[in-house]
C-alpha cells in the first residue's frame, strides 16, 4: 500500500484510483452516516475526492491516508449538512412520511440496520459507524472529529443504550 500511496503522491491517477476503490466503502459508509440525502452523500464523496486527488502530495505520513481521506470526506459532509440546515430552516421534512414498501434496497442497508441506525441523532450515528463498520479506534475517531476521547466513548454508550432499547423490543437482538 505504501508504494501505491507513494505513486499517487507523485501524480500517478491510477494508483489514486486503486486507492480510492480500496476505500470506497468506508467511504460511503462515513458520508451515510453523517448526511441522510443520497445525493448530498455522492456530492460530498466526488467532492472530497476532488480535494484528496489535489492534496494527496501533502500527505506526510503515508500510513496515515486512510484517516486522512476519512477526514476529508468527514469535513465536507458537516459542510453540506450546515449548507442545507441553513437553505431548509423553513422546509418540512416530509421524508419521513413516505412509505417504506415503496423505498429501494441500497447496499448499505445491512439487513435493516440502516433504518435502525436512523433512530440514533447524527452525532451517535457517525461515532457508531466509523467505530463498528469502519474499525476506527476511539482514539482515531477522536482525532477525525476533534473531540475528546471520552467524548467518543460517551457517544458510544448512548448509541448502544438507544439501540438496546430500539432493538430490545424486538426481543430478538442483542447490541454489544
């Protein structure tokens, strides 16, 4: 992996595109997580490729690409949810009124996990995808979100209580 980062740093678009495909995702799956709107999640990815593909020659330390891209794909997606918080302050969300028969299997919809995983508020959600999907340390989420580890730890918690108390109901689910 080091020889393709270093390719990639040196304008090689082939070796970035194999980096991205072995990325792609993880990638997705941070975006999901943070941004509900399909569109905004594929905005905020090309976006942040676009950014990588410029800045990957600043990259220092090649081991850290991946927490790197993570980073990027993280910032411009709280940028594109600030954008539309701000644009829809006087718009009703109908989105939850729709019928669910109706929605399309996607492949991040984990046999219902994405629709249970929307129970939880963003912050939750993000924490708890980068952390169980995305093999993030606490530690590494900490710096990807510039929050304390404990704060991370606390999230974690939270979403777990959220998601017992969601998934217990059921009574056929256990959340570690």
């Amino acid at each position: 992996m080091e020889d393709i980062i270093e390719k990639a740093k040196m304008g090689d678009s082939e070796a970035f595109n194999e980096l991205i495909e072995q990325h792609k995702f993880k990638i997705y799956k941070t975006a999901k997580a943070i941004l509900k709107n399909e569109d905004d999640v594929c905005d905020a990815i090309q976006d942040s490729l676009i950014r990588a593909y410029k800045g990957i020659g600043k990259l220092e330390n090649n081991e850290y690409f991946s927490t790197w891209l993570t980073r990027i794909v993280i910032n411009k997606c709280y940028d594109i949810a600030r954008k539309n918080s701000e644009k829809n302050k006087k718009i009703i969300d109908i989105s939850e009124a729709r019928n669910p028969e109706l929605e399309t299997y996607d492949n991040y919809n984990d046999s219902g996990l994405e629709s249970i995983l929307k129970c939880l508020d963003e912050d939750l959600r993000a924490v708890t995808i980068m952390f169980y999907y995305d093999d993030i340390s606490v530690k590494d989420i900490s710096e990807l979100l510039s929050i304390p580890e404990g704060t991370v730890k606390s999230r974690l918690s939270r979403a777990r209580a959220k998601l017992f108390e969601v998934l217990g109901k059921e009574g056929e689910y256990y959340v570690r």
